[in-house]
C-alpha cells in the first residue's frame, strides 16, 4: 500500500496530476457520457497514488460536474461533450489557491446579492437565526473578545435566507479561508469590530423589513473599510 505524507502544495500538485491522467485515460479510451470509470482500486494501482488521492481529485471532478459517482455503481462520465470537458478540466488545472485580497472581493459581489434576495425571501425561521448570530457577535465584542466566526455565522444565516442554494455554497466554501486569513492579517481591529455591531442591526432590520435596496446598501456600506483595506480604493 502506498503511503504518502505531502505538504499542502505537494497535494494540489498531486491531485492536478491525477486530473490531468484521468482526462487522458477519458480521451484515450474514447469514454462518452454514462460510461464507467475504472474503480478507486485500479485508479490507485495505474496511477501509484493513495485511493484517499484518486478519492480527492474524483470529488473535485464532481464538484464541477464532470463526473458523478453512484453508492455502490462507480463513477461515470457526466452528461457533458468531449470539448467541453477538456476545456473545463484545462480551467480546474490552471486554478490556483484565491489570495486574500480575491476572497474579499468574491465575498463582498456574493454579499450584495444574497442580502437583496434575503430581504424578499427570509422566512421568520432565517430572522431567528440571524438575531442569534447578531446578538452572540455583539457578546463578544462588548466583552473584548474576538468574534470573527460569529461576524461570519451572521452572513451565512443572511446566505441561507437567500434562498439561492448554490450562492449559499459558494459562501461555505470560501468561508474557512477568510477565517484563517482575518486571523493572519488581524484585518478586524477593535474599532470596525464596534461599528460593525450597529452596520449588522441596520443590515438586519432591512432584511427584517423587506426592504432589497437597503439591505444592499446596508451591506455596500458594512464592508467599505474591509475593501479599503484589501484595495486601497474608496468605492465598492
């Protein structure tokens, strides 16, 4: 059995390996969309990685609907021409790993949106949640103490209001980095930590009201300092 102890970069470098010999195997055995793949096993053996690698890099394929596996079936081919799938996978291997400064921005263009639709779609339900999250971040900060996963477990109540189920994945996603990087760069100090409890009532009493246009600009508001820390520019 092989065993492989890898740092974080030997992995993603491993696993674009991986991708790039299952589109080979996929063009080379002419395989078309609903045909089966070889199992985790024979992947491993042919390509001398661990399953756990073949299993990752089977998942990121998934992930952008380029295969899709079946409990107890395999994995197959998605629905998708050849074309299409070696320009996609030729996009996955020239990815890299989002900077701050790109998380900040994808959050803030994805924030805008869900606070609009939150506002016209939150249930009673998504207003409980939210005042939660509000009143557990303002605990926090008026006892002097760090609150950036409960700043974060706020938006993502607003992300879940919005009913956009793939708008609200995407924020998962990017959410562990921005934790790790806020505690990296220390981007919240204590001040924006203080103005930010009243920015969140504001965006919370829009959504409450249903009212879309501030709620946006609510939320355009809240993270001006956050942009102008990243960009160096007064406009969002």
């Amino acid at each position: 059995m092989k065993i492989e102890i890898l740092n974080s970069n030997e992995k993603r470098s491993l696993q674009k390996e991986v991708i790039a010999k299952v589109r080979t195997l996929i063009n080379e055995k002419n395989l078309e969309p609903g045909d089966k793949l070889p199992s985790e096993r024979m992947l491993s053996e042919k390509f001398e990685v661990t399953r756990s690698t073949i299993r990752e890099a089977i998942q990121k394929l998934e992930f952008y609907g380029l295969l899709k596996s079946i409990p107890q079936s395999g994995t197959f081919v998605a629905n998708i021409g050849v074309i299409a799938m070696n320009g996609m996978i030729d996009d996955i291997l020239r990815l890299e790993v989002p900077n701050f400064k790109s998380l900040v921005e994808t959050r803030i263009l994805l924030e805008l949106k869900t606070a609009r639709l939150a506002s016209l779609r939150r249930t009673d339900e998504d207003l409980i949640k939210m005042k939660e999250a509000l009143d557990a971040y303002s605990k926090k900060v008026l006892n002097n103490e760090i609150a950036v996963q409960e700043d974060l477990l706020f938006h993502l109540a607003i992300a879940r209001a919005c009913g956009n189920s793939t708008m609200n994945t995407f924020m998962l996603i990017i959410t562990p980095e921005i934790i790790t990087n806020f505690k990296k760069y220390h981007v919240c100090d204590d001040q924006l930590a203080y103005s930010a409890i009243n920015e969140h009532k504001q965006i919370y009493n829009a959504i409450k009201e249903q009212n879309p246009q501030l709620a946006k600009q609510k939320m355009k508001e809240h993270f001006k300092e956050l942009y102008r820390y990243c960009y160096n520019v007064n406009e969002i």
